[in-house]
C-alpha cells in the first residue's frame, strides 16, 4: 500500500464509513443495493487494509466493528435466498412410521438396501434465525418472518455470545447457519423478576421472552438479555462441507457454534422412538423448553431427491409431545359465523394458564363436538356434551388453538342445560343447514348459514379475510374498519364486495358525507388508505387467490396453484373449465402435486357459482395479480412438455418421477392423449403405452429418461 499519513488515514476512513454505512442501508434495509458486490467488498477490502495498518484509527461504530444495517425505525426486511420452511408434525408412533413408511416408498429404498440413517434432535421452542457470513465475515441475521422474508435483526445477533462473529480460515465463501435462538429457564426467571422489579410486565414464557429480546430496536436492551443460539440446519452455502446431516452439524461445532449434545443417528424406527422417549424423560433436567424431537434423513442427497412439498420438506418430521392440560370453567357456547357460512361454537372460558400461556378462548368445531360426538360419529370426551358453568379440561399443543378435551360431570351445576345449537344463522336469521355429504353419505358436521350473500357476517369475514395480511395485506383497513363500511351504503362510500374497495376513492369523492370527515378518520388517513388501495391493485398471483377465500385454498395451495398455472388469466380459465369433472382441466388440477380432490372440488363450487364469476369479472376490472416468474427451465429438453410415466418404474417412485418432471419445467399428466409430448415406460407398461404407440408420441424408457434431463446415472 502506498505510503499515508495518519491524517490522511483518518480521513480516508472516515469516508469509507460513511459510504459503507449508505450501502449497507441500500443493501440490507432497501434490498435494492446501489453498487455491485464486488464493488461493495472493494469498499470493504480498503477499509479492512487501513484499519491493519493502522490499528489505532479503529473506532467502535468502524464498518469492521459493525455488521449489516444500523437498526432504525422498524426492522429492515431481507429475503430469504433458500426459504425458511416448517416442519410436518408426527403425533405418535404410527405417524413416524408412516413418515418412515412414505420416504422409504418416495426413494424405492427398500430393506434389501440396508438400513435408512435418521438423526433425531429435541425440537427447540424458540425462535429460528438465519445467520449469513461471506468469507467467514458475519454479514447479516434474519429472522424466520414469512418464511419467505424476515427482519434484519443483525445487530441484536452479534450480542449473542453463542454466535460466532466470524468463522475460521478455510470455510466456504457463503456460509448460512439457521438455528434456534432460545432462553433458557434460569435466565428467564432471572430476567422476569428483574422486569417485576422494575415494574414492568413478565414474560408468558422462555419463548415469549426470547423474540421479545431478539425483536428489540435497541441492542443495547437484547445485549442485557441473556440469549442462547443452537445451530441446527443451513440456507445458502456456494460449498457443502459434508454430505450428511449429521457431519454438517458436526462441521458447525468445529466452526465455533453450539450444537445440542443429544443428536443421535437412528437405523430404526423403533431406535428413533427410544431416542424420543430418552429426550422426552430428560425435558424436565434441560434447563431450556423443548416440545418435540425433530427426526431428519441423514444423507443429504436423499434430502435432496425428497425435496419440498408446499412449506414442509418430505425429508424431516417434527415428533410431538403430549399437549399440556388444565382445568377450568366453561363460562359460555357463542356462535360465530364464518366466512364459509360455518356456524362455528366457541367456548368462553375463565381465563387459565396453560404451559405459560393464558387461555380464554377454545374451540368447539361444530354441533357435535358439543354434544360430544367426533368427526368420525364416535363419541369423544366419552360423549359427554358440553354446557355452560360445567368444569373442563384444556388442552394445549404448541401453536395449536386450545381444545377441550373432558368434562367434570360431578361439577356440573344442577340447573345446567344442554346446549341448544341454533338452527337459524344469529347474523341473518337465514336457515342455517346441514347438508348430506354426497361422498359418504353423511351429515356434514358442519352447520352453515344458507344466507349467502345476504349474509352481513358472511359478507364482512369474507372481506376481512382478503384485506387480511397473507392476502391483499391493505394496510389501514383492519377487521374493525371493514366493519364500520360495511354499515354503509356504496353511496355513503361502503364496501360490501371485494370490488368495492378498489371504487372507494371515486365514490369517496361524491359521498355527501367524506371518508375524511367520518369519525376517527381525517385528511391524512383517509389519503393514505386510498394511496394504500391503489398499492395493491397488482398483487402477487397467490395472495390474489388465497384472498378470494375459497374452501380448502389456504396460502400454500394458493401458491401450489399460482405456480401451476402462472397467470390469472390461466387460472382462471382452467377452472372454469374444471367445472366439468370429466374434463381434462380437472383432471390436470388433480395432478398438481399437493392438490388432492377436496380442493379440486371446492375450487370448482366456487367457479362453478354465477355469482362468484359476476364478482371476480367486476373485481378483474380493478386488479392486476402478477403472474409467477418460474425458474428459467429454458435450457431443459422437456420444458413445457406434457408428460406420462407408466409401467413399473426400477429407479423412481412415482412421486419422485413427478417431482423431477415438474423441476425441469414439465407437466405430468396421469393419462394418455393427444397433448402428451411423451411416455416414460417401465416394464409391464399396458394400455397406456399401446395408446401412446397408437398416437405415434414418443416413448423412452427410465433410463433414457435420466440420460435426456442429464442426470448422471451413478
Ligand atoms: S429443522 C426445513 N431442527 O421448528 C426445516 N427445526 O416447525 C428446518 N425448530 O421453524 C428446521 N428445533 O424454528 C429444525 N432441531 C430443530 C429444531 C427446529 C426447533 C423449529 C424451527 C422451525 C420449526 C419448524
């Protein structure tokens, strides 16, 4: 380096801070970087050169010092390059086995190939983080969020004495960590009481206390509070140190993080169980919550060939403990009415805490699960039903809503009286019916609201919902707003359908009485709600259709479906097509991997509803959903191709061989026809291949079809 004075130096650095610090913000908290990377690690490279060189200039807010964006106002978002999925859940023994059952089955991994390696690991009941380093420098920490995109809380990871601030020499260019940040029970007492002391409010629980901490804007505040951090699992890395879970976790340790002592590799289901009981009986002499074993497939190109489906991988299980149990007393049964129409009971309770958590609310399902009979007809709570002032037991089970679980018949009050279910909707006084299930045969257990559009409650739930924050996500029209302009007429500047707040404005603006004169609004609110309105007439496709509230169509079949068919306009004219249950757009919408017939068939109720379709064609006129952006599959030999697998495969199962179709961009379709761009054959292929044969499409057998997508055959 050329020779500098100090001054010179001083000045220099200066400069760099405050340059890094302005991309930094672009970067982290804008996500819109202003400058290249290599650009950026210049800046970075520079500043690192004078500051060795001169180690007295190096002050404590020095770019070197201080990672990623200052947190300000709010946490800047980033999104996840490798998004942060859930786990499924297995609640008892059948359920691992099943879980065992489908992997072995998905991978064609029969016994004769030796035993599957599983690794088992208490499930940590804090809060995932995603810590990213670039040669070996921490850069930044996200929290889980969405999944999707989390808060930049960088500044609150680096005083967490558990994460290292760098790495050692050697490891890969990108590294991700992903773990659990925790509290453990000592240090959350310790910090409650200090709380009461100094007249604050206690923390429900470790968890509670733990994202509390970690969400503070002040770092200062979660330096002082005494978190820990266990590395369990990985995003982005440009080189994998290993090839198995077990090794990757294994690497973590020896690059300075905490991993929990207790992971085992399994051969069995039986020795995953003993290893679940083993942690289960150990709970108590932790010193941190824990409320499952999380069960994962060791080697990693299996993980690999498992992959996803919707938010869960198929590859790792979260086991369950036991939910946790109280008494007490049922106040009252009120009806709520649902965006479906679903007359729904819910148990007022007498506020109680159960496993930290205070409890008020359960639910009761519907009609029979407060008579006590189940879902399946069979008597539950030993068919006792359920009453005003009788004594309960709840339960509760992680994030899951509190259920009722039995009754103190001794403690019922003598003048106690069946709950009577109201047979008429208490929003519209409309007939509130149940209807036979064609399928089985049986009264659906659920009592609906025959009022359907007439239906104020139905109406406003239905609007909620696609304001809600996984949908159209309005900011400024909350539940209790979309009350108050339901009240309205259109011409007083109401809402009664999806359509109508996308109208708003211009109504607004011939209303005798204005938005911004209306109680608890003024000329500021009202602008920025209109400003937020007009944000969201385009939208991503996904949220669109989640937001339309059909049954069944929660976000992760929403997105299944987005990313089937790309555009709304796709979409759209599929299911009208699938109306027809003998058509091939129905046949296509039960082929998408993770769309079974229950949602199939609730999609077509909407679309094949008159009413539904004058809504969507008045709401198109204001909206514009982006259509999905998928992976660039151009360079794929089968993209856009529809195609068969038939025969016994050697080398696939089924829902692999799907799964590795659609990655490169292609369509499976279950049967034969003039689309079909090709047939992969197995031996004992039938009618199938005779057709495609018949139709002169062409056919390849399991290894041609590894050697056309590349796939090397080791
Ligand atoms: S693995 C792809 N391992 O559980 C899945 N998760 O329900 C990666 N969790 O969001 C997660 N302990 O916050 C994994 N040993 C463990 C865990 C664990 C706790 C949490 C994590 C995740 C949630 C999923």
């Amino acid at each position: 380096m050329a020779s500098i004075s100090v001054e010179q130096a001083k000045q220099e650095l200066a400069e760099l801070a405050e340059q890094i610090q302005k991309h930094d913000e672009a970067y982290y908290r804008n996500d819109a970087p202003l400058i290249s990377d290599g650009e950026y690690d210049e800046l970075r490279r520079r500043n690192d050169a004078l500051e060795k060189q001169f180690p007295e200039l190096v002050t404590a807010d020095s770019p070197s010092q201080r990672v990623g964006a200052a947190v300000g106002e709010g946490f800047g978002k980033i999104t996840h390059r490798v998004p942060m999925l859930s786990l499924d859940n297995a609640f008892d023994d059948e359920d691992v086995r099943d879980f065992i059952g489908k992997v072995r089955r998905f991978l064609r991994y029969d016994p004769l190939m030796g035993a599957l390696v599983v690794t088992a690991e208490p499930k940590i009941d804090g809060l995932s983080l995603a810590i990213r380093y670039e040669n070996g420098k921490l850069v930044h920490a996200v929290t889980r969020g969405d999944g999707t995109e989390g808060e930049n809380v960088t500044a609150n990871a680096l005083t967490i004495s558990d994460i290292p601030k760098e790495l050692p020499a050697g490891v890969p260019d990108v590294v991700e960590v992903r773990g659990e940040v925790y509290m453990s029970h000592a240090d959350f007492a310790a910090l409650n009481e200090r709380m009461i002391a100094n007249g604050g409010k206690p923390f429900a629980n470790p968890r509670n206390a733990a994202a509390g901490s970690l969400r503070q804007l002040n770092s200062a505040i979660t330096a002082s509070r005494p978190l820990k951090f266990f590395a369990y699992a990985w995003g982005e890395m440009s080189e994998m140190p290993a090839t198995t879970q077990m090794e990757m976790v294994e690497t973590f340790a020896k690059w300075g993080f905490v991993i929990n002592p207790l992971m085992k590799r399994c051969q069995s289901v039986e020795e995953l169980i003993a290893v679940y009981h083993h942690i289960e009986e150990n709970r108590a002499t932790l010193g941190y919550d824990i409320d499952g074993v999380v069960y994962k497939i060791d080697r990693l190109d299996l993980q690999e060939r498992l992959g996803f489906v919707s938010r869960s991988p198929r590859w790792a299980i979260a086991h369950k403990f036991p939910a946790q149990r109280a008494f007490t007393i049922l106040r009252e049964i009120e009806i709520q009415v649902g965006r479906t129409g679903a007359l729904t009971p819910v148990a007022k309770l007498e506020p109680v805490t159960v496993g930290g958590v205070v409890v008020s609310n359960a639910t009761l399902h519907n009609e029979d699960y407060v008579k006590g009979i189940g879902q399946d007809g069979k008597p539950i709570r030993g068919g006792k039903d359920l009453r005003a002032g009788d004594t309960v037991i709840i339960q509760r089970a992680g994030d899951v809503i509190p259920q009722i679980v039995d009754v103190d018949l001794e403690k019922r009050p003598e003048d106690s009286v069946p709950f009577e279910f109201p047979q008429v909707c208490p929003a519209c006084g409309s007939h509130a019916v149940r209807e036979e299930n064609t399928k089985t045969g049986r009264m659906d257990a659920v009592r609906r609201c025959t009022g359907g559009l007439i239906c104020p409650a139905q109406a406003v739930e239905k609007l909620k919902h696609f304001v809600s924050r996984g949908a159209l996500d309005i900011e400024g029209l909350g539940d209790k707003q979309v009350e108050t302009f339901y009240e309205l007429s259109l011409e007083e500047g109401g809402i009664r359908t999806p359509a109508d707040i996308f109208t708003l404005r211009e109504r607004d603006s011939k209303a005798l009485v204005k938005l911004r004169n209306r109680e608890g609004w003024g000329a500021v609110s009202a602008r920025n709600l209109f400003d937020a309105i007009d944000a969201r007439r385009e939208m991503d496709l996904f949220r669109f259709i989640f937001g339309l509230g059909i049954r069944h169509v929660g976000e992760g079949n929403a997105k299944l479906l987005a990313r089937a068919y790309g555009s709304w306009q796709a979409f759209y004219e599929a299911m009208v097509k699938a109306c027809d249950h003998d058509s091939e757009a129905f046949r296509d919408l039960n082929d998408i991997d993770g769309i079974g017939m229950t949602v199939a068939l609730a999609l077509t109720d909407f679309f094949g509803e008159q009413h539904n379709i004058e809504q969507l064609d008045k709401l198109m006129k204001e909206v514009n959903p982006r259509s999905v952006v998928v992976a660039d599959t151009s360079a794929s030999p089968v993209a856009g191709q529809t195609i068969v697998f038939t025969g016994s495969l050697v080398r696939l199962s089924r829902d692999e061989a799907k799964a590795q179709a659609e990655m490169f961009g292609a369509k499976v379709s279950g049967s034969v026809s003039k689309k079909t761009d090709l047939v992969v054959a197995g031996p004992k292929a039938g009618s199938k291949l005779t057709k495609a044969q018949e139709l002169g499409i062409k056919v390849i057998s399991e290894d041609d079809w590894f050697d056309l997508t590349g796939q090397s055959s080791s």
